[in-house]
C-alpha cells in the first residue's frame, strides 16, 4: 500500500515549508504518532534523535494527534515542541485525520514508509530504536541497489529557541518552612530562594547530565519533584530516571536511586541498581520516600536504607481502585499527604486519588474522561493535572490543562477553582481575573501558595488573605 498523502489543511510545526509524500520519495520516513502528555511518547523523543543521527535517510515526521482538549491547541504544541527538544518537522492532527486514515490505534504508534512511498509496516510503544535498526539495516543496501535511496541528509536539526529570563519550564515547587525550592526543569537545576525571591543556592551546574559532586559540579536532566528532610533535598531526576540527594550542608548531590535508564516494572530492589522510569514527585511519610513513577504507572517507595520498591499500581494503565497491588493508575504525577494518606493526582486520567489501606478515587472515572466542572467530587472533573499540596483539611491543585488552581475540601467533598480564568495567559490580580499557562507544582510557603506556572517559565503567589496573585520576582545575586 502507498503511503496517502498529508491533508493539505493541517499546520506544520519545527519547519519552514509543508512537506508532501513525494518531497520525501527517495528516503525512509518514520511517522510518528503522538501528543504531548503521554509519557511513553516522552520516552521515545530520544530515541527518535539516535535515529535521526545514526540514518541520513531516515526523515521523522511526528504527527501530534491530540488526546485532550488542551493539546489541540497550536501553541500549547509549540510549546511542547521546544520544551522536549524536538528538531524534526511536527505536523499538527489535533483532528485525528491521519491517526484514522492509518489505523492507529495507540500512543506512540509508527508507520515506516518507503523510499518508494510504500508502507513498510507500523508498531507502537516504547523500544523503536531497537526495533527499527536490524529493519534499517537490512532495508537501506536493498533499496540503494535498486537506486531509488538518497542517502544525503535531507534537512537540518531545526535551531531550538531559548527561553529568555531566569526559569524555563519550571515543573515542582516545595518548601522547607523558610525557602522555596524550585525544580527550574529545562535548566537542568534546582534554585533554593527566599519567600522574598533572592537567590540562596543553586543544586546543579545547569548542564544537562547525570554527573554527581559539588553542586556547581554536578548535572540534572529536568528534574522536577522535590522533598526536604532537614539539610536533606531529595530530587526526582526525570529524564535521568534517578534519585538524586542534594546534601545543603556539604553543598554535594549523589544518586541514590536508578540505574540511569528507563526499564520495566520489576519487584525494585537496592537503589541504584533498580531501573526506575520517569520519577515525577516526591513526598516523605513516616521513614518512607513515596515516588510518583509515572513511567510505570505506579506509586513506589524507598527505605532509609535504599531499598526501593513499587508500592501501589499493577503496572497496568487504568482507573481501578482496590487493593494496592491490584489497583490501576495513570501517570500519577504529583504525590501530597495529610500526616496519614497519600494523596496523589493521576493525570492521564484526569482524577484525584488516595492511598488508605488500598486506591480509591475522589474524583475522575476514567482515562477519557475530563472536563472543568467545579462542585461534588461524583461530577467534577479535572484535565490532566499535575500538582498538588494538602492544607488545613484541603488538597490544592494545579489544574494543569485547564490553566487554574483549585481547592478540594475533603469534608464537603467539593472542589472550586480559586485563581485562574481557564484560558491560557499571563495576568495577575484578583484570583478570577488571574491567568497561568499548564501550571504544574504548587506548595505553601506561609499564608502564601507558591505555583510553577510552567509554560509562563514563572513562579506566581497566590495569597490566601486576599485572593490575589503575584508573580515572584527572583533575584539571582546572592
């Protein structure tokens, strides 16, 4: 079967001009299925690069085809397209034209062409690159005897746009009691800051790695969740599958946990040599460190002495409560507690959930269900949030997707937004008038709630006295 051609209507991301199936005849095309939340697709962009670098006849076209209502949106994509890096063109199918016309049915899913334009065949999930390089190995020689392969790189890694300002996709926020910590995510560090804003030290050069040593030494890979235990600053080192222990008194960051590579569930084991994948938050409870495994769809934990081990989530994605082992979740991605539960917000199912004795869910049904509805918990509903701080009796919670922090009494059993407009910008004032963009961490610093508004590259305050919101403004000369 030849491969159709692209829908003339749709919008073209990372590239310059719009590219046809016969632009592209003479060399392998790998399209690329995927959006923007799901974590498995963030897996493979690396990938995707090793790909592009090892086979100048490959061309990577992703077609973003959108799950929620938030990644439709072009600029919302734009903004993905940057934050993770991405240099291959992006066609936008927010309409799911050609995830229908190619039958897909999963997220990551990839269709190999031919250089001929013949659909070589399709695949989903993590793993392409393995999977992709025997077939490119034993197709390239067979194609270049027929003389229809151009082995000339065709395009250029596209120049990447740098964020001007202090912050660039900040991810977490937590605090000690007197500083703010901020997981400053796609600059590879984390800035420790007065409630004022002024600089106090920095964890982390700013070089993307996984170096461990003196803080101005050593290296992240967008790190985003955070948790204190006296001079101890425990990090979830995303994109670096680890636990890094930042020590404020000696000023040295260690790995404690992960091998440094995405793997598949397992039973865990001692630290550094358990895979973990995509840790994205962190909370202490009791002698426990609780990890939102987002990558594996559980909730892990970690002893004082280094064991590291899943505590609740199958491994399977799904919105199932019961029995920890039993129980489904769905990239749970920020962790809370109360003292005595875990809380924990699953985004790719859009719910609020607790760990007490098993899983049970507050809000949210399942994978597709999402929306922005304030009231009882059985009608409300969430998009994709990512944060969340429990408080005097309430969880707060950044909204992700629908732009806007939230309270949910968990007495009343209610929700109801408390800032933000439910459209993506850039505003402060009264808490209804307020505008964020895919704010992602939340934690209290007094009366005061500190949010990473990621996508704004900020961090806004808003004040529990008088409803408004601020922008921090932080200084960077200690």
């Amino acid at each position: 079967m030849i491969a159709p051609e692209f829908p003339e209507d749709l919008v073209w991301l990372n590239t310059d001009r719009r590219y046809t199936m016969r632009d592209l005849r003479g060399r392998f095309v790998l399209l690329d299925f995927w959006t923007y939340c799901c974590i498995n697709c963030m897996h493979v962009i690396p990938e995707l690069k090793m790909l592009e670098e090892r086979y100048p006849e490959l061309v990577v076209i992703g077609v973003h085809s959108a799950k929620f209502e938030n990644e439709m949106r072009v600029e919302n994509i734009e903004k993905a397209v940057m934050r993770y890096g991405i240099k291959h063109p992006v066609v936008v199918d927010s309409g799911q034209i050609m995830w229908r016309t190619y039958g897909i049915k999963a997220w990551p899913s990839f269709v190999l062409i031919a250089p001929d334009g013949e659909i070589l065949g399709r695949t989903s999930g993590e793993g392409i690159f393995s999977i992709l390089v025997p077939i490119m190995e034993q197709l390239i020689p067979e194609y270049e005897k027929r003389g229809s392969l151009h082995r000339e790189r065709m395009m250029a890694g596209m120049t990447q746009k740098k964020v001007s300002g202090i912050l660039s996709f900040p991810g977490k926020v937590a605090s000690d009691g007197d500083n703010l910590f901020i997981a400053d995510s796609n600059n590879n560090r984390v800035l420790i800051v007065s409630q004022d804003g002024d600089l106090v030290d920095v964890i982390g050069s700013g070089e993307e790695g996984h170096d461990d040593g003196e803080f101005g030494y050593a290296q992240l890979f967008r790190p985003q969740g955070i948790a204190i235990v006296g001079d101890m600053v425990y990090i979830a080192d995303t994109e670096n599958h680890m636990i890094r222990l930042a020590d404020l008194g000696r000023r040295t960051l260690m790995r404690v946990a992960g091998t440094g590579r995405s793997g598949r569930p397992g039973f865990g084991g001692r630290g550094a040599e358990v895979s973990l994948s995509s840790p994205w938050d962190l909370v202490f409870l009791g002698d426990h460190l609780y990890i939102a495994m987002a990558g594996f769809h559980q909730i892990w934990r970690m002893d004082l002495d280094g064991m590291v081990e899943p505590y609740a989530g199958s491994g399977a994605e799904g919105l199932i409560d019961g029995p920890l082992e039993m129980a489904r979740l769905a990239q749970p991605s920020g962790l809370t507690t109360d003292g005595n539960r875990i809380y924990f917000v699953d985004s790719e199912s859009s719910s609020l959930r607790v760990i007490d004795g098993g899983v049970r869910t507050l809000i949210g049904r399942d994978l597709f269900y999402f929306g922005d509805i304030d009231g009882d918990f059985e009608r409300a509903r969430l998009q994709h949030p990512l944060g969340l701080i429990y408080r005097d009796g309430s969880i707060y919670i950044a909204d992700t997707y629908n732009h806007r922090i939230k309270k949910a009494d968990l007495s009343s059993r209610s929700i109801h937004t408390i800032a933000g407009t439910g459209r993506p910008g850039f505003a402060d004032g009264p808490g209804d008038m307020a505008a964020f963009y895919e704010p992602s961490g939340i934690t209290f610093l007094g009366d005061s709630c500190f949010i990473a508004d990621t996508n704004n590259h900020a961090v806004r305050v808003y004040d529990l006295r008088s409803g408004d919101v601020s922008t921090m403004r932080i200084n960077m000369k200690k």
